[in-house]
C-alpha cells in the first residue's frame, strides 16, 4: 500500500489550486490500464480502469458500498475508452478503501485480457462488499477475537520457521473464508481454539473442512485459550507482535495489514481488544487422517447439507503430532 499512497499523495499536492480530475497509471509495465485518481475540489479518491468503449458501454456495477460509488464516463482524452471510476466519498473509510484498492490491484495487474481484468475485478469488490458493511458495527464478537488470535498464534509460529514471510502470510486464507484457515499446495492448517472448563471440543464449520480427498497432508492445530481482564496477550498485541517480525519485508507486511482488515480487524476498533488477553492453557496438532473423528464429503447422503459438527478434542489423542514434524512437513516448493 505503501506506492499506492505516495501517488495519491502525488496526485493531492498537484491538485492543491487547481480544480479537475487527475490520475496516474499505477503500473508502467503492466498491460492492465489500471490508474490511481483524485478529484479535486472534492478530494476524492478513486481506483479507475480504462477499458475500450466497446466493453465499458455495458459494464455496470451492481453493489452499494457505503462511503463508495461507482460511475462510468468517458475519457476525456479518448472517447473510444470509458473509465470505470470507483470513488471513495467517505473518509472516514479510508482505511478500508486503501487495502480494497490494494487487493484489487494485486487481483488485475497482471492480467492483459480485458474480460479477465473486469471478472477479477467484480470478484473481488463482492468479496470486499460486507467488510464495508462491518466497519460501523461494535467490533469482532469474543468469538471471532478468539478465532482471529488463533490464527495470528500459529501465522507467528510458521513466520518464525521460514523465511520466506510472503510466501507464509500469503498461505493464510482464512480472512478470505477459505475452507481452511492455512492452505499451500498440497497441505492445509485449520486452526481451533477453545475456552471453558469444560471438555475440551471444536466446532466444524462443513463436511469438507476436515475432508483430506484432494490434499496429501492436512493438520488441525487446537489451542485452548483462557480469557483474562487486564493479563495475558491481547488480540492487539500478537498483532503487532506480527507486524514486528515482517518489518524487514514492506511487501509482507502490506500483505498482512490488507488480510488483517479483511479479517474484521480495524484500526478504530483497537480500543475494545485492549483489556482482554489470552493465556495459553494447551496447544496441541493434530494430523487428519485415517480415522480422526469427522464427516467427510463421501459420507453424506445426496439431499444433505449445511453439516456442522463438534469434535471432542480427548479423543483425537492418537493423531497428535509434534509442531516440528507439521513445519517440517508445510515447507514451500
């Protein structure tokens, strides 16, 4: 994100006197026509794709996203080409416009054929459509705090383990409600925690989360968490803890702030994560295979969906594995 800001910023300090729009390719060697913009006096930032009038004159967005819009005009210097403006109106989204932006152009820049670049580009604004929905409500639920600190628990295990931090934080999927929280390959990581003094189980959100048809080597990682007021690790601080280990790599660290909003984690929602920490009761990995407790997709009759189930984590004890035997086992091709 951080070339994406420095041309706004660019593009705001030539706009100071005068009124109009501007805007500045972001990718000289790319055959994406994909362009950052500011209009002025409105002060309006906007992600703009330049695409021939023949493909544009059709094209039409149809999702709200508060504090955006989207319109559709001609190029001025080009009547044959139409630019598809997304326009952020609201700066008080200005957080989630800058990773949206970033994640779209990571999604199209590469791509030169312009049915391929719009696809890409729809796919990923709805992906992005409830996240804008999010940003005004009251933060991530105990539930989800939970889950999220889980999932950066285990991220900073692997970071630690590889040095190839890219490559380790772009294998988490779970902001991207992938099936699996870790996934690369042939290997996934659903990662589970739980809290309570009562056994010990995890929830299962579908029959394939747990299913192993098409992977070679799938792990579950439980840990089991205590909550405290004002002690332990708070969501916050093993985020930053993070965001510490990949300063070194400004292309990571993109990575991970973009996946973190993606996750529900803003930065104006800081202040309701600071007095509730985690202390580490357990942690245990688990390899899935053979008979580990689960539905698989094979196992459900045709007419049947929407399974979810629990799993009682004392009886997975056979399938435990050591946390070197899983890096050993997750390393990048």
């Amino acid at each position: 994100m951080e070339r994406i800001n420095q041309i706004w910023n660019q593009l705001e300090s030539r706009s100071s006197t005068v009124a109009g729009l501007f805007k500045q390719r972001y990718s000289d060697t790319s055959e994406c026509d994909a362009y950052l913009g500011f209009k002025c006096p409105e002060n309006y930032r906007m992600l703009i794709l330049r695409v021939p009038h023949s493909v544009g004159k059709d094209f039409n967005l149809n999702y709200e996203f508060k504090g955006l819009k989207f319109e559709k005009i001609y190029d001025p210097g080009d009547p044959e080409f139409v630019l598809l403006n997304l326009v952020l109106i609201n700066k008080e989204f200005k957080e989630v416009f800058n990773s949206l932006v970033d994640g779209v152009l990571d999604n199209i820049i590469h791509e030169s054929e312009i049915n391929a670049i719009l696809r890409r580009y729809v796919e990923r604004l709805t992906e992005w459509q409830s996240l804008f929905e999010r940003f005004n409500k009251p933060g991530l639920s105990p539930e989800e705090q939970r889950g999220l600190f889980g999932e950066l628990f285990f991220l900073r295990k692997f970071l630690h383990n590889n040095s190839d931090f890219h490559k380790v934080v772009n294998s988490w999927v779970g902001p991207e409600k992938q099936v699996r929280d870790f996934q690369s390959g042939l290997w996934s990581v659903e990662v589970k925690t739980s809290s309570g003094n009562n056994h010990q189980k995890v929830h299962i959100s579908s029959e394939r989360q747990l299913d192993t048809s098409n992977i070679e080597n799938l792990f579950l990682f439980h840990i089991s968490l205590e909550p405290k007021q004002n002690s332990g690790e708070t969501l916050n601080d093993i985020a930053a803890s993070v965001s510490e280990i990949l300063s070194s790599d400004a292309s990571a660290l993109t990575l991970f702030k973009r996946k973190l909003i993606e996750g529900g984690y803003f930065e104006h929602h800081k202040s309701l994560y600071e007095t509730v920490g985690y202390l580490i009761r357990q942690e245990q990995f688990y390899e899935v295979r053979d008979d580990f407790p689960r539905i698989e997709e094979k196992d459900i009759r045709n007419g049947v969906g929407d399974v979810k189930y629990t799993i009682i984590i004392s009886q997975c004890s056979a399938f435990a594995v050591t946390e070197q035997q899983v890096i050993q086992t997750i390393q990048f091709l």
